[in-house]
C-alpha cells in the first residue's frame, strides 16, 4: 500500500479500477483531501461511482490526464 504524505491534498490514482486502493488508504488521508481515481474501464469506473466513498472518478489513461499543471500533490501508478 503506498504512504501518501501527510498534507496531501489532492491524491491521484492513476489506473484505480473500481479504485479499492483509495477506498482503503481513505481514513488515513486527511477529510479535506480530494482523492480521485481515474481508469480507462469505463464499466469500472462506473461501478466505482456507485459505491459508497468520497472519491471522484473520472475516464481516460495517463498519457493525458485532464487536471490542471501542478495540481496533484501525490500519484499512484
């Protein structure tokens, strides 16, 4: 499981899948964390929304991710 730093801000999971790695790193990150998960499997991400958590999921690969320069204080690949 990746240490994300404490003072994260914004997590990013980068390949999350229905993202369960966020979901379990969720109570140690900060409550005012933006934690967003983002997978190409559009049936994956779709599950992901329905589930119960405070992730923000969005479609599309890492080659092209669509958040603002800088704006990510940790990654998980």
């Amino acid at each position: 499981m990746p240490i994300v730093p404490l003072g994260a801000r914004v997590v990013l999971d980068i390949g999350c899948g229905v993202g369960q790695t966020l979901m379990a790193l969720s109570p140690a990150i900060s409550r005012g964390a933006l934690l967003v998960g983002m997978d190409v499997d559009q049936a994956a991400v779709g599950y992901g929304r329905g589930l119960p958590s405070r992730i923000r999921f969005i479609v599309g690969g890492g080659e092209r991710i669509l958040l603002k320069d800088s704006s990510v204080d940790f990654a998980i690949l």
